[in-house]
C-alpha cells in the first residue's frame, strides 16, 4: 500500500459550515450512468486494472477453511491463464488486491496464500463488523487479534450514532484509537454510508475520518439496504481531495457492497480518474470491495478473446 496517512489534530472548523447540494450531485451521479463504456481492447485494459484492485471478500456466516483457500487460489489467479496469454499479459504477475475475511479466517487465508508462493495481503473486516455495535474495548481487542492473525489490511467499521448524534470528537477518539490498535497493518474505515443520514454526514465523516489517520475510507459494509452509490461516491472522492489539498496526504477510497458487474466497475475506476486523478488508480489508493464482480469481468474478458459467451464450466473457479 501506499504510505500512511498520520493524520492531523482535530479540526472541528474543516466540517463546521458544510453543505451539500443534494440535487446537483444526484444529477452528477445520473450523468455518469449515462457515459459511455469503453470497448475492444481499452475495455479489457479497464477491466484488468479492475481486477488488480478488487478485495476478493468473503464474509459468510458458513466460511469454512476450505472455500477460503479456494478464494486465496483464485485471488492469485483471477483470470484464465488462456486468456491472459491471448491478452499478452500472462507475465504480468495480474492478481488481485488482496483477500478480504473475518477474523476467524485471517489465519487460513494467510497459510493459503503462503502456500501458493504470493505476497497478496489479507485484510479482515474488525471492529464490531457490520453494526459497530459492540463496546470500544471489544472492537480494539478483535483489530489487534485480527493483526496478531497476520492480517495486513484491517477494515473497521465506525459506531453510526455518533455520526447522527452530532458527537465528532467521540468519533475522531473512536478512530484514533482503532488506528493505534492496529499498529503497522494500513486501516480502512467503513462509514457505512446508508446508515448516515445525509450526504453532508457522509462528508463530515470522511473528514473525521481522515483527520484520526484512516489510510482508505470505504463506503459500507455490504450488509446495509443501500451500498456504495454514484452520489456517495462523489462526496467522499470530493472529501479525500480537500484532504489532500489541506493536509499533502494521499487517502484512498474503496466502494463496496452491490458492485457485481463489469460495467459498473469501469463506470467507478473512471469516476476516480475524473474526481482524483490518475494516480489514485492504482491498488495502494483504489480498491473495489466484491464477492461476485470478478465472475462478471473473466466473462467479458472471455468473450473479448473468443467472440463468444463463456458456459458456466468454462469458468469453474470463478
């Protein structure tokens, strides 16, 4: 990943008078359905540099060691190696991001992947995972489990009351202390942004958020009604950018939950290039958080070297 972010002491002032004009960022977000896809060979290069920036995730109540050491074989080959040669791009060393699990899993996704001989980072889902709803010492305690496990990436999710109660310092301490819990491992924070009310919330997070040292900040848990939106998406790509202006410190940015396609991933990597630029389009500063965008992507690589749609054994690990 890219270097940390320190961070900075809380400034109330950056959140103080911010208002979000909701109708022209829906509308923004309406425009951006509409563009139009890329094709031929640019769309696989999108698509490629989607797959290197995906968090293979599987956060299932019935993961076992099994499926998560299939998921650590296909992280390290997400692509036919057929096609990638068709593609030339069969040396490239293309894999994915990283493998995203609970807790739990951490340990057995790290075995797997050091058994087949590849540095992908494991990320665990930590901190009262997906409500946020447990005490701070129970959620400190899980991220340093989850880092003892061998977790490179930590993605913690934030207490939402106090988001829609107003309590910022609470929320900055809350963070704060969940960085430190997390030593050398890079910290992304979840806003779960569905839960937050309004888009200046969703903003006011993101800044806080940054402020206490969050290395990406991430839009949801992928367990709340409403996910990672175009709209959101705006507002925090819009947030890491004063950030950036305010303080020279890069953060990433991660949409998840409801990604399942193809073309939406292409329609967030070019959202990201038009709001961040495209130095954030690398997996140090974008990743994408999906359990079954990756199938849809080897289909359309597929039918791009073949000329024809794949059958479902075509694509048996995907």
């Amino acid at each position: 990943m890219a270097g940390r972010n320190p961070g900075t002491e809380l400034e109330l002032g950056w959140i103080s008078k911010v208002h979000v004009n909701r109708p022209a960022v829906v509308r923004h977000a309406e425009q951006i359905k509409k563009w139009r896809t890329v094709k031929g060979n640019w769309q696989a290069a999108w698509l490629l540099k989607a797959v290197t920036c995906i968090d293979l995730t599987t956060l299932s109540g019935d993961d076992t060691p099994s499926n998560v050491h299939r998921l650590c074989f296909k992280a390290k080959h997400p692509i036919r190696e057929d096609l990638l040669k068709a593609l030339d791009m069969h040396d490239k060393g293309i894999t994915v991001g990283a493998v995203c699990v609970y807790p739990a899993r951490v340990t057995d996704a790290v075995n797997a992947l050091k058994a087949a001989g590849c540095n992908i980072p494991v990320a665990s889902v930590a901190a009262g995972f997906p409500s946020g709803q447990t005490p701070l010492e129970t959620r400190l305690a899980e991220i340093k489990l989850a880092v003892e496990y061998g977790a490179r990436e930590i993605d913690i999710v934030i207490s939402r009351s106090l988001v829609l109660t107003g309590q910022w310092e609470g929320l900055y301490e809350e963070i704060r202390q969940c960085r430190e819990a997390c030593g050398e491992a890079h910290m992304k924070t979840i806003l779960a942004t569905g839960e937050l009310g309004s888009l200046a919330n969703v903003y006011k997070a993101s800044m806080i958020a940054m402020m206490a040292g969050s290395d990406f900040i991430k839009t949801s848990t992928g367990k709340e009604v409403e996910n990672a939106t175009f709209p959101v998406g705006v507002v925090m790509m819009r947030a890491i950018r004063e950030f950036y202006w305010q303080t020279g410190n890069k953060v990433g940015f991660k949409p998840a939950g409801g990604i399942r396609t193809a073309k939406e991933a292409i329609t967030w990597l070019m959202l990201v290039k038009e709001e961040l630029g495209v130095e954030w389009l690398t997996p140090e500063l974008f990743r994408l958080g999906a359990s079954s965008l990756l199938e849809d992507i080897e289909r359309q690589i597929f039918y791009h070297v073949t000329g024809s749609y794949a059958l479902q054994h075509d694509l048996a690990m995907a």
